[in-house]
C-alpha cells in the first residue's frame, strides 16, 4: 500500500465516530427461565463516567520526544491501556501509534491525540489523569493518577481494577 493510500486511511480513521459500551451487544437475543431477555441486562449496562486527562507537563515532554524522533503529532497517536500483570493485578501500558479503532475513545489535549480502549477505560482502568515526574533519575517517566474510584500500588506502576475488593499488594 502506497504511502498517500496510508495517509488517507490514517486521516479517515480520525473522523470515527466514537461509540459507547454497546458495541459489546452482538449477542443473539434469547429468552432466559425467568423471561427477561438477554438484551434487557445489556439495556441496563452504564458507561462510567470515566475519562482521561493529561497535565500540561505530561503534553510537552510527549511532544519533544515526538520532535526528537521525527513523528508528526497530528497523525501520531499516544495510547494508553492495561494489561495484566504487577504486584496489584494490572499495570498500565502507554505507546504510541499511527492507528486508532473504533473500539478507542479519543482524548484531545493541546496538539497531543490520546486514546484508550473504551472498553479498559470504563470496566478496568476509570478515570486517570497523565502527569510527567522529574523528582529523580529513578522515578522520572510518565506516572498515573487515578481520579476517583480504584486503588494504585505503592510503586505507582500497577493497581487494581475498578470494582475490585483485591487487597493491593502480592499474594501472601
């Protein structure tokens, strides 16, 4: 595929419509034994009122390291997700890409495009705030704050999803 075709689909993507949790409601709808359908649970699915914020030192140092290696901020993405794993069950993921599904939400913060998959936002992650740490060498990188709901370890790098009763920490 030629460079220009990319460029176009690359462009197109950036105009989909962002979709809510129905997108999981590709079940058949059948009757259970108590007479409800299936569709009637998933009528009463809510999306959280999660969202995803990025201080403004977070967005300058993403975009110099853009600059620093050449990529355009307005066809480069910075995604966030989780994945399982850390001493809490979970640890968040931040990378950047060129594409975005329709599965992700979109986050616009000054130049810097962000997404997340709208599925990890509002039944594992929730609401969480991007900031940008220079205390020292050790702990200098992207951190995370959660906003509201959900527990973070110590380190800072895992956390337990939202709903969970898990005690932070390691299995003892």
């Amino acid at each position: 595929m030629d460079q220009s075709k990319q460029r176009d689909i690359i462009q197109n993507q950036n105009e989909l419509p962002l979709v809510g949790l129905k997108i999981l409601n590709l079940k058949i709808n059948t009757k259970r034994r108590d007479g409800r359908s299936t569709a009637d649970r998933e009528n009463n699915m809510t999306k959280s009122d999660a969202t995803v914020t990025m201080t403004e030192r977070a967005q300058t140092v993403f975009l110099e390291s853009l600059e620093a290696e050449g990529l355009d901020p307005q066809t480069t993405y910075l995604k966030i997700g989780a994945k399982s794993g850390g001493c809490s069950g979970w640890k968040f993921t931040i990378e950047t890409t060129d594409t975005r599904t329709a599965a992700d939400s979109a986050y616009f913060h000054g130049d810097v495009r962000l997404i997340i998959n709208q599925i990890q936002l509002h039944t594992i992650i929730g609401g969480i705030e991007l900031d940008y740490s220079d205390k020292n060498l050790v702990e200098q990188g992207f951190v995370f704050k959660r906003l509201g709901t959900g527990q973070m370890c110590g380190c800072g790098e895992s956390f337990t999803p939202l709903g969970s009763v898990k005690a932070l920490g390691w299995n003892t």
